[in-house]
C-alpha cells in the first residue's frame, strides 16, 4: 500500500470505530490481528477474540467516541493521536488522550497496540448529585 492509502484505511477504520461497528472494524484486521492496549494490561489475539472484546468495550462505554488529533502514515505503518471521550457509568463526563500504533501487512491492520492517559482521564463534567434535587 502507498501512505495514501494507508491514510484511507485508518480513516474507514477511526470512522468505525465512532460508529461502533464492530464487523466494519475487524474487516479491517487481518485475520491474527494482535490488539494490545498496554496502559490497560490487556492484549487478545485473532480476529474473533478481538471482535468479542471491542464488543465488550462499546458495552462498557456506550457513548465513546475518538477525535483524530494527528495521524501520521507510511506505506507499512500509521500512527493516530486521538482524544476519546465517554460517559462513566457514574455519570461523569471524561475524556483522555491516546496513541494507537498499526503496523500494515496485505491490507490490513497487523496489529493495534494502545497507549494512553484512561487511567487519569480528564472530568469534563461531575454527575448530577441525587440529594441537591
């Protein structure tokens, strides 16, 4: 792939991401795809797995989304900047700041490995205090 299109194929893959479409997403990995998110601990290997797990993150965090900060690419590898934000199950408005790494290999995602600032996300907004009403 040149970096053009390695910039079209994080970009549908960033967009799917948005619109939590988990089958958009893995047609876009390769089949022993590596997800690593390492300021979470976690790392789940093939395309099933991974499918399960994005899944299991859009049920945890309904309303996340990520804005695109900076994204760089080559014709093997892209790295995207990105700030996600979502609704705790407190209620709490958060967000926090990211950097996803893809290798590319035959079209494809290889690889996602995952570092951000989630663990001290920024409060945009507290949760309504039930005793003040």
């Amino acid at each position: 792939m040149d970096a053009d299109q390695v910039e079209k194929l994080i970009t549908r893959y960033n967009e799917a991401w948005n619109s939590q479409d988990v089958d958009a997403i893995s047609s876009l990995h390769s089949p022993a795809i590596v997800f690593e998110n390492h300021t979470a601990g976690e790392r789940v290997e093939g395309s099933a797995a991974v499918a399960d797990h994005i899944a299991g993150i859009f049920s945890r965090w309904p309303d996340l989304s990520f804005s695109t900060r900076r994204l760089y690419v080559r014709e093997d590898f892209a790295a995207c900047e990105w700030t996600a934000s979502a609704t705790a199950s407190d209620g709490r408005s958060l967000e926090w700041d990211g950097v996803d790494l893809f290798p590319i290999a035959d079209e494809r995602i290889a690889r996602k490995d995952v570092y951000s600032g989630s663990g001290a996300p920024r409060v945009l907004a507290q949760a309504a205090d039930p005793s003040t009403r």
